[in-house]
C-alpha cells in the first residue's frame, strides 16, 4: 500500500516522497486513518517501527489549514534526545507546509521555549518537568490544545514521570484527541490509557513485544573483567564498523569510552550526568562519523535515532527484558537489518535467561578465536562502590592528618614578638586584641561561609 492511499495533504506526501519513502510501514498503515479520522489511538508499538510519523503524519495533516499563533498539538516524550529526535523528523515531513514546532526540555535556556509558548508554535514537543517548569510561568497557557501525543509512555513510567504526567494533564483542555504509543503495556501503563482514551483504535496491543525481525542477535559469554578487551578486540579486527553500547552506570560508560579512546578508538559517551551541549554534540558527532562508538546509559536509549545503525551492544545485561528489546532496537529501523551483541558474564546468565524467556528462543552463543579467555585484565572498569567509599574515607583521613600537621607548626611557630611556643599569639585572644591576619569577623560560618562546590538546580527533563 502507498502512501498515497492514505489520503494524506499533497504537501505531506511531497515531503515524505523526498525522503526516500514509498510505502507506510505495518504500525503507520494501521495508526494513521483512525488518528485522521479523530479517533483516540492505543498503539503497542516497538522500537524502531516508524511510531513517529504514525502519529505526527496525522497530526500535520489535519494542522496544515488551521490558522497560526495558536499552540494546538502537545507530544510528551520522556528524554532530551527523543525530544529533539521528534523535532527533526517533524520538520522534514513538514518542510513544505506552514506548520511551526519548537522541543521543551531541560539543560538548556528557557528563553527560546518561552518565544515558543508566547508566539503560539503549532506542536509542542515536550518533557515532562521542564513543562511544568514553564506551567509556573504566566506566559505558559495552553487553552488550544486539540491533539495531545503520548509516545514512550512505558519509559516514561519507569524514569518515574507518571506523577507529573498527571500534573501535565490539568493544565489541558479535557476535550482533545489523544495518540497514546507505548513499546510494552504494563499495568500502570493501561490504567492511564483507560483515563485517557475514549473508544480509542487499538493496534497490536495483543502482539508480544519483540526485537525487530531484521535485527540478528548474538550472545558472547565473557568474564565481567574482559569485557572491555573483547570490545577492543572486535573493533580493531573490524567485526562492527560502528557502534552505539550501553552500560549499566554512568560511571561505567565513562570508564568505557576512556579505555577505548586509550586504545586508539574514537568514542564519546551520552548520559544524564552530561551536560545538554555535550550529549547533543556526542550524539551529533557519532551521525557524522567523528566517532566511531557511542557509550550511552538507558536514560539516552531511545532518544538515539541513527539511520543505517549497524550494531548495538550490550556491554551490560540490561535486568529488565524491556529494556534489552529497546536497546536492540536501535539498530535495523525504518525494515532496515542490524547486529545486536550481548556481553553476558557468568554472573549475569539469570538476566539473560528472563530476555529469551520474553522473546521466545535461545541466542546463538559466540566464541571469538584467537581471544584469551583467560587474560589478566588490564585494570578495573568498575571499582566496587565499597572500595570506592574506602577510599574515599582514606583520603578525608589524610586530609583532616594534614590540616593537624599545619595547625599544630602554627602554633609553635615564633611570631613578630617573638612569641614562646604553646603562648599566646601577638594581639590575639586577650580583650580588644585583633588577629594578626586581619581575622574575618566571626570566621567560617559567620553569615559569609562559602558554599560548597554543590552544582546549582540544572534543567529538568
């Protein structure tokens, strides 16, 4: 079926043909007539089945001849990177209509969101808490909203964004059209649909959420201290041209993309410790080839859009089976085909277990030959969080050692009379005696102590 057939505005269809697509793919042909006849939509839709343009096709098209300087459409999205994905692919189905959009996230500006609410941009693009961040604003209103957008609705339950979802709502029109796309459909996440959703199309709620067909996947069994060497290994012989892996913590995607750039790798890393200019260059930098492997956390999961992605690791076992079909399923988008690698220690078999129980078979085990199984690993990626404290500890104890030390030749130390040791010093402690030093009033704690190095409130969302 073309997507002619789908009766969408000339000028939508001129902009899809541009970008090289003929035909709507299962979840498209199926989400888009109801949505554009103003139904309420419930899609399970997995990663990389073209959702976007299932709900912002229908949206666009029905927005086109509306009159400007009224926002009208609102998609809530769960990460920064998924934001400004939806952004970007808006714009390029709607490059030859009139139609206005602007992202609303945290860890940037709030100015130019601002321009946005006050000069009325057709479609919203938003996180949850930098919305309600503008909702405390005067300027923030949204009285026209006619098609609301809930898309990763699962992730955003998992990153804990229910409550402000709920929060979002109240400051919405209740009469509206809402699109509601979810991967997976735990409870939680149907009883908000049957809040929300009013006789809605339902698509392939019933279909078992799974990694896309084009998607060959692969196990290789490897002691938790190799990892990195077998990564190195695969990359310097050549096995993945690209890659974007995921780890477990933040500090082990920062140790990770050392390692690799130590070994002459070009790496850069992606997650909610980094600030919004270095993840939007990070992610920008791996499209255009500046970097050969991203090292990403979940939280950036499915934010990442990379056309053509060739290969997805797991360097570790996500715990979750959701989280594993999400990670994978950055690779083979859009019916294109792709690699999925999962390092798996022993430690972390049952993980693994629960993931093949969830998608219905066995993975292939791999063995990569010639690789020392049995190596002395080169240093720890991960230093054990109780080694971490101890060490942390050790050098408070070396610190508070060491201010003693001064304190102590300071006080046996002659001053300008020439004072004895263990005395008291020159002008100070008796009556009306000032300090040597010009002594702040009071000291330390005194109205003016310095703040810690403690980082100011950063952006939500």
């Amino acid at each position: 079926m073309p997507f002619s057939s789908l009766k969408l505005h000339p000028s939508l269809l001129k902009g899809i043909k541009e970008l090289g697509f003929t035909r709507p793919t299962p979840i498209q042909a199926d989400a888009i007539p109801p949505a554009m006849d103003g139904r309420d939509v419930l899609a399970c839709a997995m990663t990389g089945s073209g959702k976007t343009a299932a709900f912002l096709l229908p949206i666009l098209h029905r927005l086109i001849d509306k009159p400007r300087g009224t926002t009208r459409a609102l998609i809530l999205t769960p990460t920064r990177e998924l934001a400004a994905q939806i952004l970007e692919d808006l714009n390029d189905l709607a490059v030859h209509t009139p139609v206005t959009a602007a992202a609303v996230f945290g860890g940037v500006g709030m100015g130019p969101q601002e321009h946005a609410f006050r000069t009325g941009a057709d479609v919203l693009i938003a996180t949850p808490g930098r919305l309600l961040d503008h909702f405390r604003m005067p300027y923030a209103k949204l009285p026209g909203v006619e098609y609301l957008v809930l898309d990763e609705a699962d992730r955003m339950l998992d990153m804990g964004f229910l409550p402000d979802i709920r929060r979002v709502l109240k400051h919405l029109p209740p009469k509206r059209q809402t699109l509601f796309f979810s991967a997976t459909m735990p409870a939680p996440i149907l009883a908000l649909t049957r809040e929300l959703l009013h006789q809605p199309a339902t698509i392939s709620v019933e279909r078992k959420a799974a990694p896309a067909v084009g998607i060959t996947q692969a196990i290789y069994p490897v002691p938790q201290e190799l990892k990195p060497a077998l990564f190195v290994t695969l990359l310097q012989r050549d096995a993945m041209q690209e890659a974007l892996v995921f780890t477990r913590t933040k500090h082990r995607a920062n140790r990770l993309q050392a390692h690799l750039v130590k070994h002459g790798i070009k790496a850069e890393r992606i997650h909610g410790n980094r600030s919004q200019a270095q993840r939007t260059e990070a992610l920008a930098g791996f499209k255009s080839g500046k970097y050969r492997v991203l090292v990403a956390t979940d939280i950036a999961a499915r934010g990442i859009d990379v056309e053509a992605l060739g290969h997805v690791v797991n360097f570790d076992v996500p715990t979750a089976p959701d989280d594993y079909i999400h990670r994978v399923g950055r690779t083979a988008r859009a019916e294109l085909t792709g690699d999925a690698f999962t390092f798996v220690a022993p430690e972390e078999e049952g993980e693994l277990r629960d993931i093949e129980r969830a998608i219905g078979r066995r993975l292939p085990r791999v063995t990569v030959p010639d690789f020392d199984y049995k190596a002395r690993a080169e240093a720890k990626l991960e230093i054990p969080l109780a080694e971490r404290i101890a060490q942390i500890r050790a050098k408070k104890a070396e610190d508070r050692e060491r201010a003693r030390v001064k304190a102590a030749r300071r006080e046996v130390q002659p001053g300008p009379g020439g004072a004895r040791p263990g005395g008291a010093r020159p002008g100070g402690g008796g009556p009306g005696g000032a300090s040597p030093r010009g002594g702040r009033p009071g000291g330390i704690g005194h109205g003016g102590a310095r703040r810690g190095g403690g980082r100011s409130g950063g952006g939500r969302g």
